[in-house]
C-alpha cells in the first residue's frame, strides 16, 4: 500500500468509487456507512464533551499547563478523526493520547517539579498563600457583640439582624452595616423579631442547613467585618495581617512585624516564618542537595550501591539457579521433564506482590515459620546485612524459574553437532560447556540478562513489600533504610507520613533514577535489532 | 585440543551413548543410571522443595484454623474454611478489591492491547511521513517507565481531582486512566514485530477486493494476530496487578474499598502477621491461583513475549 492510496480508502466510503471487483464489498459496506458516521461522531462528541468539560474549572484554578495538555489533545482526535488526510493518525493518536497524558506529560512534570520546593507544606502558590493569610482575623479585643438573628431573603441572601450592647439594632447585609428604625422591623408576639424589610427570620433547620454559607459570611465594616459566632450572636473582628501590594509584605496588623517572601515563605527579619509556604522555583537545590548535604549523600550513597549490588547479584542468582537447573534437566533420556517445568514455574506465575508479602510472614522473626523449623530467632528482615541476603533469597526464588525458562530454550536450541563435535575432539564436558555451550547461550540470552537487570532494578515490590526499607539507616536527614533501593526511597520521600512529602527532591531522585535506566535501555537496544528497525 | 590423549575417544563414545539414554556394557546399571540421570532427578526434587516449599504452606495456613502464624502447623490438625469465609463475608473489602483488580487492571488490559494493535498496524503497514519519529518515539517512551514517575503522577491527580472529580485521586477512573497511559511501548513493538509476519499480500487481495482499512484491520489482521493480542493481554494483566507504586499513589490516601488487591492486602496484613496471617493466606490464594492457571495454559506463549519484551523477570 502506497501514501497516495490511503486516504482515498480510508474516507468513510464517499469517494471510493465502485469498479467492477467490488461491487460485493462496496454493497456490504454501505448500511455500516452511515451508521459508523453517526457512531464516529457520537465519539467524538463524547470525548470533546468530557475533555471540554473540565476547561472552566481549569480557567478558574488558572490551571495552565492542564490547559494546554487538555487543549492538545481534544485537537488531535479531532483532527486524526475528522480530516480524510490522516489515515496513520487514527490508528496512531488514541494510544499517543494516553501516553502524552499519562506518561510523557508525568515525566515533565517530573523534571519541573524536581527543580521547586513543592512538598506538603509548599503546594499552594504565592497567590493561594496571601489570600489564606488574609482571611485569618481575630476577634477585637474588646469589640462590640452582638445579639444576632439570622435572617434570608427570597433570592437566598444572607442578613443579620443585630442589636449591640447599647441596645441599638442593625441590618447587617453583604453590603454593609446600617442602623435600623422600629418600623422596619417586625416582631410577633413575643417580641422576636420575625422580619426585618424583605428579609425574613430563618428557622433552627434552615439554619443548620446553611452552616457552610453562614462560616463564610461576613458584614463588612471599614477594617474586617461582623462574623456569626454562634446562632444567636455576632461579633466585630479584624484580619490579622494585610498584604502590602507595592512591596510584597505581609505586615501584622497589631504588632507592625514585616514578613518578607523569602524562599517560599513570609519570614519576618528575626525568622519567624508564617505558614504556609508556597511553591518556587529553586533551580537545582535538590540535586545538590544530594550531594552537598552530608546527612542525605551519605544513606543516598548507599542505597544507590545496594540498588546495582541488588539488581547484579539478582541477576546473577537467578541465572546460576536457573541455567544450572536448565543444565540439569535438559536430558533427553530423563523422564518427568514437563512435570518439574510446570511445577518449577510456579514462583514465577504467583503474582510478585503476594510472593513477596508471603515470605515477609514466612521471615517474620517472632512468628515466622523459618525461625520455627530452624529452632533460632534470626532477625531476617530487621538486621541490615541479613535482611540484604534475605531479599536476594526472595527474589532467587521468585525468578530463578524465568530464567530457567530461558536458559532451557537457548540449550535446546544449541545444534546438538556442536556437542558431539566437541567430545570428538576430546573436550571434557566442562570444556565444552566453557567452551561452546557457554558462549552460544550467551548470545541469545544477553538482551534478556540486561532486561532482567533493569527490571530489576526498580523492582518496587520485592523490596518495599518485604521491608518497606527497613531497617532505617541511623542519622539519615531523610527516610532512608539500609534495604531501600532508589524507587523505594523515592517513594518514602514522597508517601511516608513524618518526612515532609518532599516531593520536589523526590523528584529529583525520580530524574535521577530515569538517567540510570535510560542508560541500560541504551545498552540493551544496542544489544537488540531494535534500533535497525526504527531505519528500515 | 589439537593434541588429542589415546584414551579420550574411548571415554568419550561412551559418554555419547549414555547421552542417548543406552546402557553400556551391563556393568552395575544402578550406579550407571544414578550417573546418567539419577542425579537429575535429585537435583530437580532439590529445586521443587525450595521452589513449592512456600506454596504448600500458605495452603496450609489458609486452611488451619487458628488464624495466627506461631502455631501453624504444615499439616492441620483440623481443616478449616474460616478463614475463606472471613475475608469473603467478614468487615474486610477483599471483595471489593478483588473486583477492582479484575475491572481496572483486565479492562487496561484489554483496552492497552486494542490500543497497541492500532499502533502497530500503522507502523507496520503504512509508510507516512513522521514513521521513524513515530517508532523512535516509542523507543523512547520505553526507556523512561511510567511506573517511575510516580510522585509526578500523583501530583497531577490532585489537580485532576478539582478539575474531573471523577477520575481524580483515590478513584478506580483515575487508576484505569493512568494504566491506559502504559499502551504504547514494549507492547507496541511486540505487536509490530508479528504483525510483519503476516504477509502484506492477504491485505493487498482485500484491498483489491474494496476492503476499507478498518475492514482489512479488524476482519482480517486482528483475528491473524490473535496469539499476540493473546500474549500482550495476559502480560500486561500480569503487569498491572502486580502494580503497587502507580496504585498506591492515586488510591492509597483515598477510600480502602476502592483498593486494589496489592494494596488492599498490603495494608491489611499492615504488621498484624501474627493476627491475620489466616486470612491473608485464603485471600492470596484467592488471587493467584486464577493467575498460576492462565500462566500455565499460556506458558509457551507468554515465554515468547517474555523473551521478546521482558516486561517481567
């Protein structure tokens, strides 16, 4: 199929014109033309719909960036679906679309976020903080109270009805405060004030079901405002700090003390931080972080080399375990070989998360069964250098049968000639495995090798399943744990409560974890005809 | 190995026969097959009882009645279902979580191949321009896994939260969203190396014959291609339940029904091995056994992918 041909065939039937072979398929085509017209378009309505839907919340949170991405996307299914000049596009843009939103875009927002100080205590923007420290206000000492009754209109105002100590009433709107006379306000019987103007008294269950409304309501005096302190009284009150626009301070209305932006946060000269911070940028402190910062370069240190001293030694294990088993059993004269395979690849089909939970009990000191056969209380998983061996023993057993897998069809695809060939020549069989078994099943079976080590290499579950990490490294500025390999400790950085949720440095480890990984890619597709085939 | 000992061809004639499985020579048959392929024997019965050793334990223990790990014995001395019936109609979700993994990790699952195979037939049959970017773009997407992005992800699910509530943090929208951003990717090559198998002549008769692209996609590729889509599925199911990090950051701060097993059972067993170490073992069993039986049904299959793509090992 050439590019000229596509479009005229991919059209929705309209301009393919009908010749003499294929009447047949042109008359079965027909009836799905319109239905899969008004289907098509129902999708694309749908997906417009939803996507579009979100835009006025976005606007409003001036959420930009989600703008854009939303935008992008809504313009490319439009565009692969609606134009006839795009035929690779249908098949290639609903995948793109979940890959740009949920891959690519994550692994930018990666990068931006691991150079801000964005973490639980700095997720909101400046913007977000001022207006926050704007509505915080304090009762005035020795402010006017008042007697209050609620009152609503048709329209579903708020208003307060207030009296002060001096017995004076009040109309308190959104507006403004105003003093009343007795002929606007009505009362009944027992002198309670039922209406004031349009306003009329709400009920205790109108009341209660307006709670949220009435927490925001306020009448605004010249500085702060008349808040309901509780359902039948109100009392003045007055921010706390304002927000000085041609500086940028915040300033305490009371005492006077400045706070300056510095670092995310209002600090006042002598250091006294208002909460809470918001994001900035920071540029690449939470890279140097790690390795200017001795409390962090340290336990950092040390997880990255037991991350490669855990994703080799895995490797290692399992390949020995497995080739060696491979060896073992694959013999033509021995019976039972399909039996032990199904039974050998057990460990491997049981989900990882549950193998792992599973020997976490099995290992458990007090009341794992280990301890129990072997009569000892050997601390498995809470001694650093054991909890190390026992993660390797795990993860041999979880994937030793995988490689014997592989290892079993690499030798069976060795010519059996070579062997012969080789004991001809009077190889003993260790030389002929050296030799010649060896290296024609490394070659097959290096891609898959380096696979395994970067699969392993990020292999969450074993390690945070088992160990969470544990035990914790001592004097560590952040959760680092003598068990924890890199994605382990990014995601206590980020997740585990006590540590701040930093995830502008969690974020950082993030970048740094995808530069490794990218390497062993690079490596492995060197390795694999990948790369030929993206050319030809 | 030019210089060849007198000795060596003898020996070595005979170890070639024993390779085939003959006897030689009548000489102690015991001893020759303990040499041969007894020892084989041994050393795959060694194997089985590190490989299945804590298989039949976790079946014991899920059906031994007292629920605790101190006093579980290999062998009950009473057979249980309580702890089955516990988790199934006991406080705990595991129902629930068990429903979740089948709807959000079979549905991406299925979507995520469907997804791949519409890649992977442009890119193996359709010569456009931007095909190289294209195919190096998803090499590239492959070197940079999603699973790592995870705090960023997160992130983004909070905004999305005030944005569609509805697919936002904690919920099983958002998770089965983030899943389908995975598609393309390893799967995508996969699928494009098969699909070039099939001979572009049955696509070029039916074109001939006014076959649209859709028809010559879904009626004849696909059904063409059905070991792969097979493969790519039951992979990718593998994957996705398999999946704690991406899970536990959109669900794990929102409502413990919406869990999905990995989580779900993660949080349960939380540190009350002791306590709960019953129930646990029932509700484990619970889901891997269906997945033990796929594997072995699809083994062949999936070694091939697995060889292919190794998205797991």
């Amino acid at each position: 199929m050439n590019e000229k041909e596509a479009p005229e065939k991919a059209g929705t039937g309209s301009s393919g014109s009908p010749s003499t072979g294929r009447r047949e398929a042109e008359s079965s085509r027909r009836p799905s033309f319109t239905l899969g017209l008004v289907l098509k378009l129902l999708f694309l309505a749908a997906v417009n719909g939803l996507l579009l839907a979100g835009l006025p919340a976005m606007l409003e949170q001036e959420w930009w960036s989600g703008l854009v991405v939303v935008v992008i996307a809504t313009a490319l299914i439009d565009w692969a679906f609606l134009t006839k000049r795009s035929l690779p596009a249908k098949y290639l843009i609903p995948g793109t679309i979940f890959a740009l939103l949920f891959q690519i875009v994550p692994i930018l927002y990666s990068g931006y976020v691991s150079v801000t100080n964005f973490s639980i205590s700095h997720r909101l923007t400046q913007d977000q903080v001022i207006d926050q420290l704007s509505r915080r206000t304090s009762n005035v000492q020795g402010a006017t109270r008042y007697q209050l009754t609620i009152l609503g209109n048709e329209s579903g105002d708020l208003a307060f009805f207030l009296i002060d100590e001096a017995d004076m009433p009040y109309l308190g709107t959104a507006e403004g405060l105003e003093g009343l006379t007795e002929d606007r306000i009505i009362t009944d019987a027992d002198g309670r004030v039922t209406a004031v103007d349009e306003f009329a008294a709400l009920g205790i269950g109108e009341v209660s079901d307006r709670q949220a409304e009435l927490a925001d309501f306020a009448v605004p005096l010249e500085q702060g405002g008349i808040r309901a302190t509780t359902i039948n009284s109100a009392a003045a009150y007055q921010p706390l700090y304002i927000h000085e626009d041609s500086t940028g301070n915040m300033v305490d209305i009371e005492t006077g003390t400045v706070y300056m932006p510095v670092d995310g946060r209002f600090t006042s000269s002598d250091g006294e931080n208002l909460g809470p911070g918001w994001r900035v940028f920071v540029g690449l402190d939470n890279f140097s972080r790690v390795f200017t910062s001795e409390a962090i370069r340290g336990p950092f240190m040390r997880v990255l080399i037991w991350n490669y001293v855990f994703a080799i030694g895995s490797v290692a294990l399992t390949f020995a375990v497995g080739l060696g088993l491979a060896l073992a059993l694959n013999h033509p004269g021995m019976r039972g070989q399909k039996v032990y395979r199904a039974l050998l690849i057990i460990p491997y089909a049981l989900p990882s998360f549950m193998t792992a939970l599973l020997w976490a009990g099995m290992l458990n000191q007090q009341f794992g069964v280990i301890n129990d056969i072997l009569n000892a209380d050997i601390p498995w998983l809470r001694d650093p250098t054991i909890a190390k061996a026992s993660i390797l023993l795990v993860n041999t057993w979880l994937g030793f049968p995988y490689m014997f897998l592989i290892s079993t069809g690499a030798l069976q695809a060795i010519p059996g000639e070579l062997k012969e060939a080789s004991w001809v020549d009077g190889a003993s069989p260790w030389q002929g495995f050296r030799a010649i078994t060896f290296p024609m099943l490394m070659v097959a079976l290096a891609p898959l090798l380096i696979a395994s080590f970067a699969f392993n290499f990020n292999n969450f579950n074993i390690v945070y399943l088992l160990t969470q990490g544990r035990p914790a490294i001592e004097g560590a500025a952040t959760p680092a744990g003598h068990t924890d390999i890199l994605i382990s400790y990014t995601y206590r950085l980020a997740f585990e409560s006590g540590s701040g949720a930093d995830w502008g440095f969690a974020s950082a480890i993030s970048i740094l974890i995808f530069v490794m990984v990218a390497t062993i890619s690079a490596i492995s597709f060197r390795q694999t005809r990948a790369l030929e085939e993206v050319w030809n | 190995m030019t210089s060849v000992p007198q000795s060596r061809p003898v020996k070595s004639s005979a170890r070639s026969r024993a390779v085939t499985g003959r006897v030689i020579g009548g000489r102690n048959p015991l001893l020759h097959w303990v040499r041969s392929t007894g020892w084989r024997h041994l050393v795959a019965w060694i194997a089985l009882v590190f490989a299945l050793f804590p298989v039949v334990w976790v079946i014991s223990a899920s059906f031994n009645p007292l629920q605790t790990l101190t006093s579980q014995q290999l062998i009950p001395s009473t057979f249980t279902f309580d702890n089955y019936t516990e988790l199934l109609f006991g406080d705990v979700p595991y129902v629930d979580w068990y429903i979740n993994t089948l709807l959000i990790a079979g549905g991406a699952s299925l979507l995520i191949t469907f997804l791949s195979a519409l890649a992977a037939y442009a890119f193996s049959r359709m010569r456009f321009k931007g095909r190289r970017v294209g195919l190096l773009t998803v090499l590239l997407i492959q070197m940079f896994p999603q699973t790592l992005a995870f705090v960023a992800i997160f992130l983004i699910m909070v905004q999305i939260s005030d944005v569609f509530p509805a697919a936002g943090l904690g919920t099983r929208l958002g998770l089965f969203l983030v899943y389908l951003g995975g598609a393309l990717g390893v799967n995508t090559w996969l699928m494009k190396g098969f699909f070039d198998t099939i001979p572009r002549e049955l696509d070029e008769s039916a074109w001939v014959d006014g076959a649209s692209h859709n028809q010559v996609f879904f009626r004849i590729i696909l059904p063409l291609v059905a070991p792969i889509l097979a493969v790519v599925f039951v992979l990718s199911f593998i994957f996705l339940i398999n999946d704690f990090v991406l899970a536990s950051a959109v669900l794990g701060q929102g409502d413990p029904a919406n869990f999905t097993l990995s989580i779900g059972l993660f949080q349960y067993l939380g540190d009350q091995f002791n306590q709960r170490w019953g129930p646990f073992a029932a509700g484990a069993l619970m889901a891997g056994v269906p997945v033990v039986i796929i594997f072995l049904f699809l083994q062949k299959y999936i070694v091939s992918g697995l060889t292919q793509g190794a998205v797991k090992g």
